[in-house]
C-alpha cells in the first residue's frame, strides 16, 4: 500500500523535525517543503509552527504560501502556532491578519490565581463533538502545551482545554483541522490524531 504523502510547510518553526518524525512513526510519507507545487499535490498538508503569529504570517508571505494554503482542498491541519494561522486574525503584536480559514480571533491568555502564562505543560482535553481527527481522544486525555495566546470557543470547536479560561484544543471547519496542543510530545494522544489525520480524515 502507498504511503500517503505529507507536505509539512517550512514555515520556519522549531519543532518542524519531532513532527516529521512522529509522521514517520505513522507510516506517512512526510516531505518538509515551502515549494507550493508540493504542498498542492500532497496527499495531507501540516502547518507547523512555534512562535508569533506575524512572524509566522510573513514567513508565509515570503515564500508565497498564503494563496496557496488557503485555496486547498485537501486536508490541511495547523497545529500550535500553525493552528492559530487558521483563525481570521491575531491579537498578537497588535493585531495580525492570519489565514481567514476559520472564523475568529486569537488573543492573549489572561493570568488568574495560581494559573500561569504560559500555559505549558499537560493538560486534559473535553470533546464537544465527534470527529475522525479525534476518534479514540476520551474525555480526559492529556495532552501537552506550550502557548500565550487563545483560540476563542465556537462553532467549529472539537475539543476543548481549561487553563486561565476555556479555549479551542482541536477545531474544524470543512477539510481544515488544528491542533493547540503538540502532538508530537503528546504521547499515545499525539500520535493517535496523527494516525487519525494520516488515514482517517476526508475532505
């Protein structure tokens, strides 16, 4: 059987190489590229990224992603700060123009007693609905984060993840996905939503 081939944008984050091989470990064909016929003929496209949102957002436009990413039709999952680059906008370093893939507003976690920002580290995940991104993710499974900033709760919400407040974990609007958390430092959780994205999701 063919491996499905993964196109995993450069988009210059730091945990572009523990992606690439924690979709090895999956069994996909993962091919780290900024080339836009690549990403256009690959099976599944990953957004990765660590970071700020303009930041990320420029690299994008250097490299003449932009267009490409969001004219798409296959399956494409943004995950961390890649996830975020979904969303239509950024309240990061005062206000950034994202993807427009899904409707919202990122913006800045808030401190709260006892809670701080950044939120790192586990967490547990509570499902709003099903999805072939997140069959076999129970109510309470953890999973590990690192991150500031929020994806507000809305239509296109998964799952869910508590800390200073309640924010998207995992989202989906037609064939776009995201992940907040880092699947490949998740553990079993992790490479589930990856398997599950590898094999199991369709436009």
């Amino acid at each position: 059987m063919r491996r499905p081939t993964i196109a995993l944008v450069d988009s210059g984050g730091t945990n572009i190489a523990s992606v690439r091989y924690a979709l090895d470990r999956v069994g996909a064909d993962a091919r780290l590229t900024d080339d836009p016929d690549v990403i256009r003929a690959a099976d599944r496209v990953i957004l990765p990224g660590v970071g700020a949102a303009a930041a990320g957002m420029r690299r994008l436009h250097a490299a003449g992603l932009v267009d490409v990413l969001r004219d798409l039709e296959q399956p494409l999952l943004g995950v961390c700060l890649g996830m975020q680059l979904l969303f239509d906008r950024s309240a990061e370093d005062g206000g950034t123009t994202c993807l427009g893939l899904l409707a919202g507003e990122v913006v800045a976690i808030t401190p709260r007693p006892g809670q701080r920002v950044p939120h790192m580290g586990w967490n547990e995940l509570t499902s709003l609905r099903e999805d072939p991104l997140t069959s076999g993710l129970a109510d309470g499974t953890r999973a590990y984060f690192v991150h500031s900033y929020g994806a507000p709760v809305t239509g296109d919400t998964v799952m869910t993840t508590d800390h200073c407040g309640t924010w998207s974990a995992v989202v989906r609007s037609g064939n776009h996905w995201g992940a907040q958390f880092h699947p490949e430092r998740s553990a079993t959780a992790g490479l589930r939503l990856l398997t599950n994205f590898v094999l199991e999701v369709s436009p």
